[in-house]
C-alpha cells in the first residue's frame, strides 16, 4: 500500500487537477497526504562568491514569493479536506523546486507530478523539472499527462517490460496497483535488448507476476522507429487508464538526457504513467 503521497504544489492552472487525483489517491488507500511548495529561493538567499565581489546587489521579492507559495498551499489544503483527505499537511521549503521534491520524497511511497508542457516556463522552476524528480528522487512517480483532469487510474493497466532495472522497480513499485486491476496488459515493444527477456519474452515476468496474484497477457509490438509511440498507441488499443514503465535516462554535466520511449511518453501520453527509475 502507498501510506504516504508527496504532491508538487505550486501556482500553475494544472496545480487543482493534480491535487484532486493525489486527494482522491489519498483516500483511496487511506494515506497520508503531503503537498510541497518550494520557493527555488535557495539560490538567491547565500551571498556571491569573492569572483563575484564586484557584482551589484540583486534584489529579489523574497517575501512575495513565499507568500504567492502559502497561496498554493492554502488551496492545496482547502480542496484536499473538502475531498474528504482526513490526514495532511503542506509544506514551504526555499529549495530548488527539483531538489526540494526529490528531498521529500524519500519519506513518501509515491510522487505525483504534472507532465512537461512545451513553453510552460514558470519563475525559479527549472525547465526540465519533471526529468530531473523522476532521475533522482527514488521512488516511484506518477505523471499526470498534460491535459491536467484525469479519473480513476488502475482498473486498465499497460505494463512496459524490456528486461531493464528501470522496468523491474517500476513493476516492483507498483505491485499493489496491480493486484486490484481488472486487466494488465504486459507488453514487449521493441527489439532493442532482447538477451534481458529470456526465451520467450516476457514469460519470467509474467510468471512473476502471477505469484503476486496479477494474471496478465503478454504481447509482443516489434513497432516502428519510435518505442514510445508504439507503446503509448497499445495502451489506446486496450483502452488502458495507466501505463506503468521504467523512466531511462542518464546526467550530464547540468543537464538530463533523458532515452527516447521515456521522452515520448512524457511528451505525448494521454494518460497518467507510473514511473521509476
């Protein structure tokens, strides 16, 4: 079970979607709901190096933006109780807003965010926020697709396998999800990596799985050039309300890069992912 649920509270429009469907997870596994607002003050609030001696002095509106983050969390928490959450809390950090979720989040079981929207820049929020919490923050994410409203999730299940570690804790975090799922459909796409599937691919996990009590159906998509359009065009085929899949990605330098499946699902899936690294 999921006892406690870390969502990313902040001032965007897809902040009420995200707090109803973290509000109705809550409830549904009766756990204990925390809603993080962090400020990405953290940068601006230590003085400049001695190089950087010379520089003028740069004002920042710290007070406002502390007050614009308890706004957020004002509605995070009217909504939540009048839902009917009976155990939460919110939270202000002067943190990174990436950093300042992976930090919490591990002593959550779960973390939801929202998908990347192309263009949607907001302030002390850095543009790849959603790569950078599901690369580091260990644990399970769950991403709302960008359209923001989504209803129940974990009746139709796509489950992603290629053999991968990011794929065995994606499966492993969400096997309570799965024991209570009408339909999981496991699917196989790609040809990339088949020595990590075994004979028949597929088959060891399903056997897996079914240990667990979660009988599933396999099915293999060679697919085309991209793996994330072939799995995102399955999952509309079963008329599946989550897919469950291992994010894949590596850092650079200050940057994350992120494999191709995981960027297209991100980008393009119209229904919520369940991913782990």
């Amino acid at each position: 079970m999921y006892k406690t649920i870390l969502v990313h509270v902040d001032a965007n429009t897809r902040l009420a979607a995200r707090v109803e469907f973290a509000a109705q997870l809550a409830i549904a596994n009766d756990a204990h709901l925390v809603g993080l607002a962090p400020t990405g003050l953290s940068a601006f609030m230590f003085p400049v190096s001695a190089m950087d001696a010379g520089m003028p002095p740069i004002a920042f509106p710290i007070e406002e933006i502390r007050a614009g983050a308890e706004r957020s969390l004002n509605l995070f928490e009217g909504r939540a109780r009048q839902l009917g959450v009976k155990s939460l809390e919110g939270q202000l950090v002067d943190e990174e807003t990436g950093t300042g979720l992976c930090l919490q989040a591990r002593y959550a079981d779960l973390v939801v965010v929202s998908a990347p929207v192309a263009g949607d820049t907001i302030p002390f929020v850095r543009p790849d926020f959603t790569e950078y919490v599901l690369l580091n923050c260990a644990r399970p994410v769950l991403v709302l697709p960008a359209a923001g409203a989504v209803g129940a999730i974990g009746k139709r299940v796509t489950v992603a396998w290629n053999g991968s570690a990011e794929a065995v804790r994606a499966i492993a975090s969400a096997l309570a999800l799965l024991q209570g799922a009408a339909q999981v459909d496991l699917v196989v796409v790609g040809k990339k990596q088949l020595d990590l599937r075994g004979e028949q691919p597929g088959a060891d996990i399903a056997l897996y799985l079914a240990r667990h009590g979660i009988k599933v159906d396999v099915t293999t998509v060679h697919g085309g050039d991209d793996d994330g359009e072939s799995l995102l065009s399955f999952a509309a085929e079963k008329g599946s309300d989550l897919i469950v899949m291992g994010a894949f990605g590596h850092s650079r330098f200050r940057e994350f890069v992120l494999g191709g499946a995981t960027r297209t699902a991100l980008r393009s899936s119209p229904i919520p992912l369940w991913m782990a690294h």
